[in-house]
C-alpha cells in the first residue's frame, strides 16, 4: 500500500506538469507573434521530437531498469529548456529548443506509463487509481492558475517560472519512488526487434493514431480557439480542467470496470474514436460557449477512454519486458506523430479557412478510426497475454 501511495503522489506531480506545458505551448509561441502557420509547424517540430525521443528513452529504460535517474534528469531538464522556447528573439533557436525541449520533456510519460504497468503487473484497476489521481493533480494545478491568475498567459517569462517550479517539484518526488522491478537475465539477453510486438499490437496503434490526428485539434489548437473565437481570457484554463475532471471520472472507474471485465479495451478504444468524432462535430455545428462546455465533458471519452483502455491493451498483449516500449511506441508513433501531422495542417486550415472548418475536417479521421475498429473487431478483442497479466 505505501508503494501504492508513492505512486499516486509521483503521477499527481507528473501530471500537473502537463498542466504548466500541454494548454500553455500554443500561447506561448502566439505571444510571440507568430502566425497560427509558424506557430503550427513549430508545434510540429516538437511533436517530432516526440516521435524520436521517447522511443529511445523507452529501450534504455526496459534495458537498464533504471528508472528512477533517468525520470529525475528529464524533469530537471525540462524545467530548463522551454526557456529559449519562450524567451529567444531568434526563430532558429525557436525550432531547436522547442525540439530537444519537448523530445526530453514527454520522454517521462510513457517511461512513467511502463514502469507503473510493471509494478502493477497490469492490474487496471490499481492503475486507473494511480492514473485518475495524477489527473486530479492536473485539475488542481489548472484550477490554481485560474484562480491566482499565475502564470499570467500573456506573459511567457510568467509561464515559464511555472514551468521550472512544478518541473523541479516532480524531480523531487521522484527520489521516492520506489525501484523498477530488476531485468531478468532472459530479458537483459533478449534485443528489442519490431517483430517483438504483435501484428495486433500494431494494428490497434495504426487505429489509434489515425484518430490521433483529429486529436491535434484539443491538445496543440484549441487554447487560442478559447482565447481568441470564445474570448475567455484566462479563464480558459477551467475549460481545459472540466475535461480533466471527466477524464479524472473515467479513469478511475473505467479502470474499475476493465479489470472487472465488465468492458473490453477493445470497447474503450472504440468508444474513444467516437466520443472525439462527436466532441469535433459539436464545435462545428454548435459554436457557442454553452455547446462547448457540454463537449469538453467529452474528453472523458477522448482521452480518458482511450489511455486506459490502450495501456490494458498493452498489459493484455504485451510481454512485460517490453512494456515501457510498448508504450513509448503509443506515445510517439501511435500519438505524437499523429498530432505532429494535425498541428501542422492544422495551423494553415485555420489561417485559410478558420477555425469552425478545422473542426469539420479532422472529424472525419476518428468516425474512420470507429469503422475500421468495428471491421477489425475479433482481432483486436482477443487477448495473448491474460493470464500473464
């Protein structure tokens, strides 16, 4: 149980990290004056970053173990190089910052991911309970930056302290988790080869990352939709907490249900793809704040849904040693290259065709996403690792 407890406070600190980077990078790249197609690309850039990065970070962490050090580095890193992302004058150290910044910096996601399946040894419901709380912390960081008024989202110095100030408290609790469980000699002997994860395994990250970039939309582009179309100043962060708090719902009891057996990971995946192709559809048809508010209820499906419901995947049809890689290829591959596309496309569909098009177009990939899934359904509802797991 304190290993448990341990674990909760090392994800609420993680995820509230998320909380002074994910809502901010958008505005933070605007206030400088960029376009919404600079701030698009630049966005990208990170994002490929993330593609690379993690993947690299994941194989070192399934072969050394050594977790703990190597989530300790990432965060002190990160709490200093979004810096020359937010204070440089020059365009070019923009792109190199923003690029080794966000490589380093969501590196610690899936790393995180793998080591807490690990420990749990795949128990969704302990997980959902880790996971849901780190959510909780992300809420009260949101709520807090609300209220206070810090960081001030006009001011990037502003954003920047809160960046390094929560990045320096996640390191610090990190010294307390406890151990990643030891490499066998069979595992340490063993190379990671792509044929070491399932064709089903690949097929269900192709799924998810054609819905991932629609996904664009809510985690690189919609902070200046809320600023700048819904004029909510500030006060947009309550918007991007009222997801978090249904996501916070969802992960705690669907990780419940899942391991209960009363839903597949297969239904939550799927229920994902449809969940985000409703939450687009409403922004286009319906753009008003009331419309809005009830759609952002839906991140409880888009992301929520999605995570617990992949990371089960994963503990079901994954062999533990490749765990943390397993989910640096969801991170990077089946998310962030996917995103990296959206954002890209993106910032020049709202500066040619604005923001309500944007919406209309991207919805159409997890309504794609759905069907296939529903095609592929016997494949992807099986499982070759239950009993393991």
């Amino acid at each position: 149980m304190a290993a448990v407890s341990r674990l909760i406070l090392f994800c609420i600190f993680n995820q509230a990290t998320t909380a002074t980077v994910s809502p901010y990078i958008q505005i933070l790249l605007r206030n400088k004056g960029y376009s919404h197609s600079v701030v698009g690309v630049l966005l990208a850039v990170g994002q490929l970053a993330t593609v690379i990065v993690p993947m690299l970070v994941g194989m070192l962490s399934d072969k050394t173990r050594k977790t703990k050090p190597i989530i300790i580095a990432l965060a002190l890193l990160s709490s200093v190089l979004f810096v020359p992302v937010a204070l440089s004058g020059s365009l070019l150290l923009t792109f190199v910052s923003i690029f080794v910044a966000s490589g380093l910096y969501w590196s610690a996601h899936p790393i995180a991911d793998g080591y807490e399946t690990r420990l749990l040894k795949g128990d969704a419901s302990k997980y959902g309970l880790i996971r849901s709380m780190g959510t909780m912390g992300y809420i009260v960081c949101l709520i807090l930056f609300g209220l206070t008024g810090f960081p001030d989202e006009t001011s990037n110095k502003s954003i920047c302290i809160s960046i390094a100030v929560v990045c320096a408290a996640f390191a610090f609790v990190s010294f307390f988790i406890p151990e990643d469980i030891p490499a066998s000699k069979t595992e340490k002997k063993e190379r990671f080869t792509i044929r070491s994860l399932s064709g089903k395994f690949y097929l269900m990250m192709l799924l998810v990352g054609f819905s991932r970039i629609a996904q664009a939309v809510i985690e690189k582009l919609l902070s200046s939709y809320m600023m700048e179309e819904l004029g909510l100043g500030g006060s947009f962060v309550h918007f991007v907490a009222l997801g978090a708090f249904c996501e916070f719902l969802m992960i705690l009891f669907g990780g419940r249900l899942l391991q209960k057996g009363k839903i597949s990971a297969y239904s939550m995946v799927f229920l994902s793809f449809v969940g985000l192709g409703v939450r687009l559809l409403v922004y286009y048809l319906f753009p008003n704040i009331v419309a809005f508010t009830i759609a952002q209820t839906l991140h409880a499906l888009t992301f929520g849904a999605l995570h617990i419901g992949v990371t089960k995947f994963i503990a079901q049809n994954v062999d533990q040693s490749h765990y943390s890689v397993a989910q640096s290829f969801y991170w990077a591959i089946a998310t962030n290259l996917p995103e990296m596309i959206g954002a890209l496309v993106g910032g020049f569909i709202i500066d040619s065709l604005g923001y309500r098009n944007l919406f209309a177009i991207y919805s159409v990939f997890p309504i794609l996403s759905a069907i296939l899934c529903v095609l592929f359904r016997k494949k992807l509802s099986t499982s070759d690792y239950m009993d393991k797991n």
